[in-house]
C-alpha cells in the first residue's frame, strides 16, 4: 500500500470538520479529501436504506480517488451503515462511534446522556456500543432533530435555536448524567450555545478520543505517511459549496470552493 494515498472523511455537511480539523492538527502530513453531502444533509432523518445508497456513492467515489483509508466523521452513517460496508471495501474505514466507545466506557462513569440525531438514537449505537465494554452503565439517549439544520443553516445564536438548546438541556438534566456525549459531530458546532447553559466540562466530545483511535491504528499498521512536506487536502460536496465554506470557518478555513461531485 502505497502511503501518500490520502485519506477519505465524510458526513452530510461542514459537521465532520470538527474530527477534521483535529486530525490535520494530530496528523499534518496526511494527503486527506473531504466530502460534505449536502444535497443529502441532514442525514438524522432518513432511513437506514438511504443512509447506506449516500455512503455508497462516497466510498464508491472515494475508492475511484484511491483512497488508503476513509474516515467516518458522522455519527449516523457510524450507527446505520458501517456494519454493512466494513466488508464491502479494500480499504480500512473508521467509524466514529464505535472507535470511541471503549475509550468512553473506561472513564469510570455511571450515567452518560447522549445528544444525537433521530436516526442515531434510533439505532441505539451509542447505548449498545458502551454497554458492550461496560454494561453496569447507564447511557440515556435523547435525539435533537433540529440542531443540524442551525449549524448549517447558519443559526447558531437565533432565538430558536438558543431556547431549543435550553429545552433539551433541562429535559437531559432531569436524569442527571455526569457527562453528555456530542453524538453528532455537527454539535460542537453549538458549544457556544450550550455552554451559555451548561459547564463545558459536562461535554464529551468523542472527536478529540477518534482522532487519536484513528492515529494509534495508522501506526500500528504502518499506514502513516512520513513526509517532510505538509499534507494536501481537497473538499468535495455534492451541492451548496458557498454554504459550505461559510459554515466551516468556526472549525476549519477551507481556502479553496469545493467541487460539486
Ligand atoms: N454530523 C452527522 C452526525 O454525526 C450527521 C448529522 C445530520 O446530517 O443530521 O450524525
């Protein structure tokens, strides 16, 4: 295998820049693509037969690119397709929720709430994942259907949004969790809106845990790149790339519009 290939990311929008932007700090070197689907976005809403028709088209896409590895960076395709398409590829695929779960299970805590999509928590992927290293933890998941559609509609401080937030943060507090997992990687996206109502240090955001999952197993399986020369990147959508730069930028500068593929 040939270790310049790059590295693939997906999700259905600016969202998987939040494990993106990790990485290319983690992992400079790295050639990396990223793909936002956003004429699908937002993916918490549809079944598990579309989940997986989207996540073809990229990894099809993905592997015409020649790709060494793809990363999952979108909790609902982790939850609804990887099951399915860890075989159907000659490249390693990583999935964010089941590359951090033992990591969480192993924190020592005995409650943990899980905000995520619809389609996520309808899964239950973070509750089962979990409990499979850990069964005596109690995980309550609970979806936001809406919180998607304010990062990419670029709504992150409207009222809306700011008192859907609080109304979703009492419901959770109801159970008293000692941490809430961000189950979707659009979600630290709002950080600046959650913690308006909530310590920051109640957050875990599975990102910083994947990148490292992610950079350990490159190692060990003699996938990195070793360069000098800094990594290349090149950011793909399949519609809206205006949005998509302008909604990137509290994560990531993409410089460059994206191609629409
Ligand atoms: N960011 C994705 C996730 O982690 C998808 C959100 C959506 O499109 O609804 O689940």
């Amino acid at each position: 295998m040939d270790t310049n290939c790059p590295i693939g990311f997906f999700d259905s929008g600016v969202g998987g820049l939040s494990v993106y932007s990790l990485f290319k700090k983690m992992l400079p070197y790295e050639n990396t693509l990223y793909f936002g689907d956003l004429k699908n976005m937002p993916y918490g809403n549809k079944s598990k037969t579309e989940l997986l028709q989207f996540a073809h088209t990229i990894l099809d896409f993905f592997k015409e690119q020649n790709v060494k590895a793809v990363v999952i960076a979108c909790n609902t395709s982790s939850a609804n397709v990887y099951d399915i398409v860890k075989s159907e590829y000659d490249f390693k695929i990583y999935p964010i929720i089941q590359s951090c779960a033992k990591v969480i299970s192993n924190m020592n805590f005995k409650k943990i709430g899980v905000f995520a999509t619809v389609a996520t928590i309808n899964s239950g992927a973070y509750k089962s994942e979990i409990q499979k290293y850990n069964p005596n933890i109690s995980v309550v998941e609970q979806s936001c259907p809406k919180w998607t559609n304010f990062v990419e509609g670029g709504q992150i401080y409207s009222e809306e949004c700011l008192s859907n937030i609080k109304t979703q943060l009492d419901k959770m507090m109801c159970y008293n969790p000692e941490r809430i997992i961000l189950g979707c990687t659009h979600y630290p996206f709002l950080k600046p809106v959650l913690t308006k109502f909530a310590d920051e240090k109640i957050f875990i955001d599975p990102s910083e845990i994947f990148v490292k999952f992610i950079f350990d197993d490159l190692k060990k399986s003699n996938m990195q790149r070793i360069s000098k020369e800094m990594g290349t990147e090149k950011f793909f959508v399949s519609a809206n790339p205006e949005n998509f730069v302008n909604n990137a930028s509290l994560f990531y500068k993409v410089n460059k519009l994206p191609s629409i593929v």
